[in-house]
C-alpha cells in the first residue's frame, strides 16, 4: 500500500519564506559581481545556499509504503527501509505525548521534518515527518523510535497490523 505524505501550513510557509530569503541572498551577490567586484566569495554564498536547498528536498519524504516486509520511506536521494521483523511497534502518538522536542541534525521546516529529534519523554528519534501532526511512531527492537507522517495515519497502522497489502 502507498500512503501520501502532504505537507502541513507550517512547512508549506516555511519553505516560501526559506525559498524567497535564500533567492534573495543570492541575487545580491550577483548584482555585485557584475557592478566589477573581483571579489568572488559571493560565489560562494550562492553555491552554498543552493546546495543546502536542493540536499534538504533530496532527503525530504515524498510518500510512504508498506510491503509485505518492509516500511519504505520514499526519498529522491535514496529511500528507508524499515523490515517488518525489526518493528516491534507502530502506534499514532499526540504531540503532547513527546514533551518537548528538539531538532538535534536535521531539518525543521523546509520540505519537512526530517533527521535526528530529541523528545523529553521519549528521547531520541529519527523523524521522516511532513507535518507535526498524523504523527506514527515507529519503535524497533532495538529500541531505536522513527516518526513518521502518512496523511491516513489510522489507516497505515490498520494495514500495518493486518498485513493487507496491494
């Protein structure tokens, strides 16, 4: 089964706003260098920021699936997969069931939520999230919690436990 991974309003704002910031900054620098300017670290900025963009929408989740043995969590570079055998849980958590929650690496806003978070009480996670709400979490045996964002959050556990497949 494939399940949709749409963006909240949150990220939706933030990534226009990282969008036009970064479009911004390096329109600047451009304009410097054809004004003469011999300096070329602006050069540098620019390629900086683009690359910063485009590496966080290779690694941001574009949908999710569920096989017979694996959760797969689809990237442009290079998707997760998660084999059934090593989950031991997946369950719909609350917001506030995290307590509070830091970004340790990652990204937070800009085509999502992916990377390492730190939750208050329940420690550390890996998130490959759209939204901050819908939110699965997946716990391995070996105790290591992944978060997770399908748009029909209920449905995915149903399938999940019921090993119904298309």
């Amino acid at each position: 089964m494939n399940y949709k991974a749409s963006h909240d309003n949150l990220t939706k704002i933030v990534t226009i706003g990282i969008t036009i910031l970064f479009a911004f900054i390096c329109f600047v620098p451009l304009i410097i260098i054809e004004d003469g300017s011999t300096d070329r670290s602006p050069i540098f900025t620019v390629v900086t920021l683009i690359s910063v963009y485009f590496i966080a929408y290779g690694f941001s989740t574009k949908a999710y699936q569920l096989t017979q043995d694996e959760v797969i969590i689809h990237r442009l570079l290079g998707n997760v997969k998660i084999k059934r055998s090593e989950i031991l849980s997946v369950e719909i958590i609350e917001k506030e069931q995290m307590g509070w929650l830091i970004r340790t690496f990652g990204v937070g806003g800009l085509f999502g939520y992916w990377g390492r978070f730190s939750s208050s009480k329940l420690g550390g996670m890996t998130w490959y999230a759209t939204r901050k709400n819908k939110i699965v979490l997946i716990t391995k045996i070996n105790n290591k919690k992944i978060v997770i964002t399908p748009d029909e959050a209920e449905q995915f556990i149903a399938d999940f436990n019921s090993h119904v497949l298309c």
